[in-house]
C-alpha cells in the first residue's frame, strides 16, 4: 500500500481542522453571552485560534522550504505542505536556472535510484527516461531534500514521455539487448507488466538504449562507473522500482524484501561472483566496448502469431515472447477468441463473461487487465503498432496481424468449393491444417467455441472437404489420399456416420504390393 493511501485519513482530518476551526470560534464566539461560562469558554476560543494559526504559519514555512529544496522536519504540517506543492505543480510553473551545483554524491535509496536533471538541453529521449526516473523516485520517496524542486519540475512537464511508450514498442516484449529508439516509430502505451530496467546508451541522431529483464544481462560502455549506472537506469514497469547495488549483503536485502514483479534488482559486481538462482532473480550489468554492435535489426524472428485450434492442445505460435505462466491458459484463449473476431471489435465485458470467465462468475476487471497487459506483450509490435490495440475509451478490443488456423482452412474450403477442377490442391491444404480433434485435450474454458457455432462451421467444413477429396482421390485412384483425407475428416468430427461409412468403403492398399483399387 501507498503512503498516500496510508495518509489519506490523516488528509481527510487535517482538511477537516483547516475548515471547520474558523467556523466554530466565529459561531461560538457570538454564542459565549448566552454560555454559563462566557469568560471560560472565550478563553478556550482564543487558544484554538492560536493553535490553528501556529499550525498554518507552520505549513507555510515547510512550504517555503520544499520550495527552495531544504529538507522539512516528517509529520502532519510536512504532509500537507507537499500537498500544496504538489498542487501548485499542476499549474505553469515559470522556468528558473540558478546557477548549477556541483554534484553530490549520490547515495542510493531502497528501489529507488537518485536521478539528478542537470541537462537542460538534453534531448526529448534522455529528458524523458529522467523526468520517468524522477516521478517514479518522488512517488516512491518523497521529493529530495538536496534538489531544486521549481527547477526539476519544469523539466519534469517539459519531458515528452510518449519517448516511454517508444521504447517499449522498440524493445517488444524481448528478454534484453540493444534497440535504436525511432521518434517515428510505433508508439506502445501503459507499463510493463513485469521489471523491466533500461538506460540510453547513446544519445545521437539514432539514439539507443539498451534493456533487460530479470536473467538476462544490462549491455552498458565500459567507461561508464558505478555511479553513472545508478543515476542513468530506469525501470519501465509498473511503479518503476530499481534497486542497484555491488554489495552481497545488499543483494540479497533488495530481493529478499523487493515486491515481486513490482520490482528489478540490477547487480554492478562481476557475474561470475552469482550463482545461478541469483542470476536468474536480478539484472546484470555486462560491460562491453561498443554497446552499438549489439544492435538487432530485427524486430521479431517468430513471423506473424497464428492461433492454432486445429489441434488437441490449443497454442499460439510466431510470439514475440512467451506468455507469462500464470496468465499463459488465460492469454492462448483470449488470443483465439480475438484472432476468430478479428474483423470486429470486441466489448471487454464479452471478454470477461464468455472467455475469461468460469461458469455464473464474470473475470475481474485486473484479471482481464493483466491477461490484455501479458498478451500485447508477447504478440508484440509492427510497422502499425503493437497486434492488440490498446483498450479504447468505450472498452473495445481490437487486433490485426493475429490470423487463425480456423480462417485459414474456411478460406481454403470456400477456394475449393469455386474451383474449377473440384480444389484437390485446395481440399488437401486444408485438411493438413488438421493435428488433431480440435480442442481435446482443454479441460476448462472455450465453451464460446461451440456455442457460437465455430466448431459446428469446422466440422460441416471439415467433413465435406474430407468426402471430396476421397471422391477425387479414388477417380484417381490414389487410394492413400483418399484414406488420409477421411482420416483428416474423422479427426474434425469423429461421431459423422457419412465418414465412417466413407472410410469403411475405402480399399486397402498395398496387399499385393500395389497402389490402387485393383490390387485389392
């Protein structure tokens, strides 16, 4: 939980004082001539106005210091002090350049990292991973007391953070590495789901940067000491929190007592000195001498995510990355129900009820979150952006390069059936989509399938197409074909009576050592 969320009953108690101690010494005050103890109760008056005035003549001295930067002494007058600036944050805030500081020594705080802003010119990129790393330490620690909070946040709202969602769609879901960050590029919204830690490595016309997640290493030039590390990585997940260390004892303090999937250790000693459970638990820090050869042009090697249901145990393939465990049997349905309505939008709610859901009981808005979150993450992003749109203002859902195995093999039924030489071709490429009765092997979930008709059109098709091809084949008479295509048809229906009766009349091949019905 949140200090706000902590504090939020002390907020609601201060704001209560601050309006009703005027009111009552004005009501009470009128009302002391009629008391049984005027002169007592004036007196009582007057001590609370007192205290009231001593309390907000305390506020604005915490105020005034928060301003300037100076540290404030922890309680109800500091916290409401930081309330008021951050109020006033929210309004323009005139541009102030003292005279730059000399810098100090930085001293890293428990999954926070110090973030100076000292570049006023920096670009929109290094602005942008900084004014990130500064909101996130604010929210996780309070404002600095050794920081020019009116100049920080001047560039904390003139930071351009769609440079965040830039990187996130450059790096597509991968485990680590190096990717160029295009200011064109695709643009992907919202927070990783899981820790996710970068640093720009270079910050010229192609600028790069250079990311990780937990097990896998943080590439980083070999000039760089420990202490630009601490003040240059930033976490991309959700709350942002990053501990860095290079001491054992310190290591094991940040993972024993990080947030899971809330927070990412970066570890600056040798990797050699980890075993391999702590190895797979942190971030490590690989220095190299040219950080820019590690640059992998491309941005996916799995092509283009097809959903495959034509088998017993349903799978997605192509991915960017795997599917997190714990959401992967909620993420493979959600990608089949999307790839099957691709050519619509689909209302979160639907989502909730008819996939994600079990029997009477709705999804939790979180579960269909994460599952969206997981499964964006692992189908990645194109030249149009990330495959599953990001939720739009009315709920709706929408993907594109997301195809099915299921419209692969209506397309090629319906080429068969307009065919001119009865689709022989056509009919054997879709029978080869088949690896098994489709969905046999689930044992929850994808009751959608039957009800709205999808296995009923797979079977109607798959039966056709299977006593066509056999047709064909044994005019032909290649009786093999025409065994396996009825096989192919009783793996989409087993209980058609027309199948097993097809499959009975085909002639066994092969007894005499020939192919063809006049062996046998």
């Amino acid at each position: 939980m949140s200090d706000a969320r902590r504090l939020s009953p002390t907020g609601v108690a201060l704001a209560l004082y601050f309006v009703l101690v005027p009111v009552v010494v004005a009501n009470r005050w009128a009302d002391a001539a009629h008391h049984r103890f005027p002169t007592l109760l004036r007196a009582a008056l007057v001590l609370l106005a007192l205290l009231w005035l001593a309390f907000v003549s305390r506020v604005g001295r915490d105020v005034v210091r928060l301003r300037r930067g100076q540290d404030v002494e922890r309680g109800a007058s500091a916290w409401v002090a930081g309330v008021v600036v951050a109020v006033l944050a929210l309004g323009p805030v005139a541009p102030s350049h003292p005279p730059a500081r000399p810098a100090a020594t930085s001293v890293v705080r428990h999954h926070a990292l110090p973030s100076p802003l000292t570049a006023v010119s920096a670009s929109p990129l290094a602005l942008a991973v900084a004014a990130r790393r500064r909101l996130d330490e604010w929210r996780e620690n309070g404002p600095d007391p050794g920081a020019d909070v009116d100049r920080e946040l001047d560039l904390v709202q003139r930071a351009d953070l769609t440079w965040i969602g830039r990187i996130r769609a450059a790096v597509a879901g991968r485990s680590g590495g190096v990717v160029p960050v295009d200011p064109a590029g695709p643009f992907l919204p919202g927070v990783e789901a899981e820790p996710l830690v970068a640093c720009v490595v270079t910050d010229d016309d192609t600028p790069l940067v250079s990311f990780a997640r937990e097990g896998a290493d943080l590439a980083l030039p070999t000039t760089w000491d420990d202490g630009r590390v601490r003040a240059s990585v930033v976490g991309l997940h959700e709350g942002g929190r990053v501990g860095v260390t290079a001491d054992h004892y310190e290591l094991l303090t940040l993972l024993a007592t990080r947030a899971v999937r809330r927070s990412a250790v970066v570890w600056l000693g040798p990797p050699d000195d980890l075993d391999d459970a702590l190895r797979a638990s942190c971030v490590v820090v690989h220095r190299v001498e040219h950080p820019a050869a590690l640059v992998d042009d491309e941005t996916s090697t799995a092509g283009e995510p097809t959903v495959e249901l034509l088998r017993a145990d349903p799978r997605v393939t192509g991915l960017i990355a795997p599917f997190t465990a714990t959401l992967r049997r909620h993420c493979v349905e959600m990608a089949a129900y999307l790839a099957l309505h691709r050519h619509e939008p689909v209302t979160g709610e639907r989502l909730r009820a008819r996939v994600l859901g079990r029997g009477d009981r709705d999804a939790s808005l979180r579960t269909l979150a994460n599952t969206a979150t997981a499964l964006r993450r692992s189908l990645g992003v194109d030249d149009d952006g990330p495959r599953l749109h990001p939720v739009s203002s009315a709920g709706l859902y929408e993907t594109h390069g997301l195809s099915s195995d299921v419209d692969a093999f209506h397309s090629l039924v319906r080429a068969a059936r307009h065919a001119a030489d009865g689709g022989a071709a056509h009919l054997r490429a879709a029978l080869s989509l088949v690896h098994g009765e489709p969905l046999a092997a689930v044992l929850r979930g994808y009751e959608w399938f039957l009800a709205e008709g999808h296995l009923a059109q797979v079977q109607r098709d798959g039966e056709w197409a299977a006593l066509t091809l056999a047709a064909i084949a044994r005019e032909g008479g290649d009786v093999d074909l025409a065994f396996w295509a009825l096989r192919q048809g009783r793996l989409v229906d087993p209980y058609s009576d027309d199948l097993a009766a097809a499959l009975a009349r085909v002639p066994r091949s092969g007894q005499l050592g020939r192919n063809g019905t006049g062996a046998s």
